[in-house]
C-alpha cells in the first residue's frame, strides 16, 4: 500500500518534535502493516460522511493522525493534538 499525503499533513509533521516525527513514522509504518492493529486505536471520526470515512489513529495519547483508506493507497490528511476534530 502507498501513502499519499494532503499538503496540511506535511505542513503540521514538518512542526513536530523529532522525538514524535519519529513516533509518528512507526505509526504509519504499523498502519501500512495492519490498519487494524491495537496500537494504533483506529476509529471513525464522526459526524463527517465522506467516502472513504476518516478515520483517526493514535501517535500517543496527546496526538492524533486522520486519513482515510482509498483501495490503492493511504491518504493522511491532519496531525494535530485533538483540536485535530475541528477539521479532520
């Protein structure tokens, strides 16, 4: 599976520490993986009705990534603290 990535991802993970830029890489590493694995804590973002839905996951407790699964590839699309949920 690829990864694609909206210019908002890339401006925000550009601002992050290195310490969860680095964090924030393995995340993407085990979604690649297993979108479904328990360390991630994916869920769907509600109260948004796009196709495909987006979706969050887990860096850490305080941080959060949004995508959405498209058959051929991964599209990322925020990653904020939760104020991520204003504009997913």
């Amino acid at each position: 599976m690829v990864v694609k990535t909206s210019r908002y991802f890339e401006k925000e993970f550009k601002r992050l520490p290195q310490g969860l830029k680095d964090s924030a890489k393995k995340k993407i590493e085990l979604l690649l993986d297993n979108v479904s694995h328990p360390s991630l804590r994916v869920k769907k973002v509600i109260g948004y009705h796009e196709v495909p839905s987006i979706m969050e996951m887990s860096i850490n407790m305080a941080f959060r990534i949004t995508f959405q699964v498209f058959p051929d590839f991964i599209y990322l699309r925020h990653v904020r603290t939760h104020e991520i949920f204003r504009h997913p």
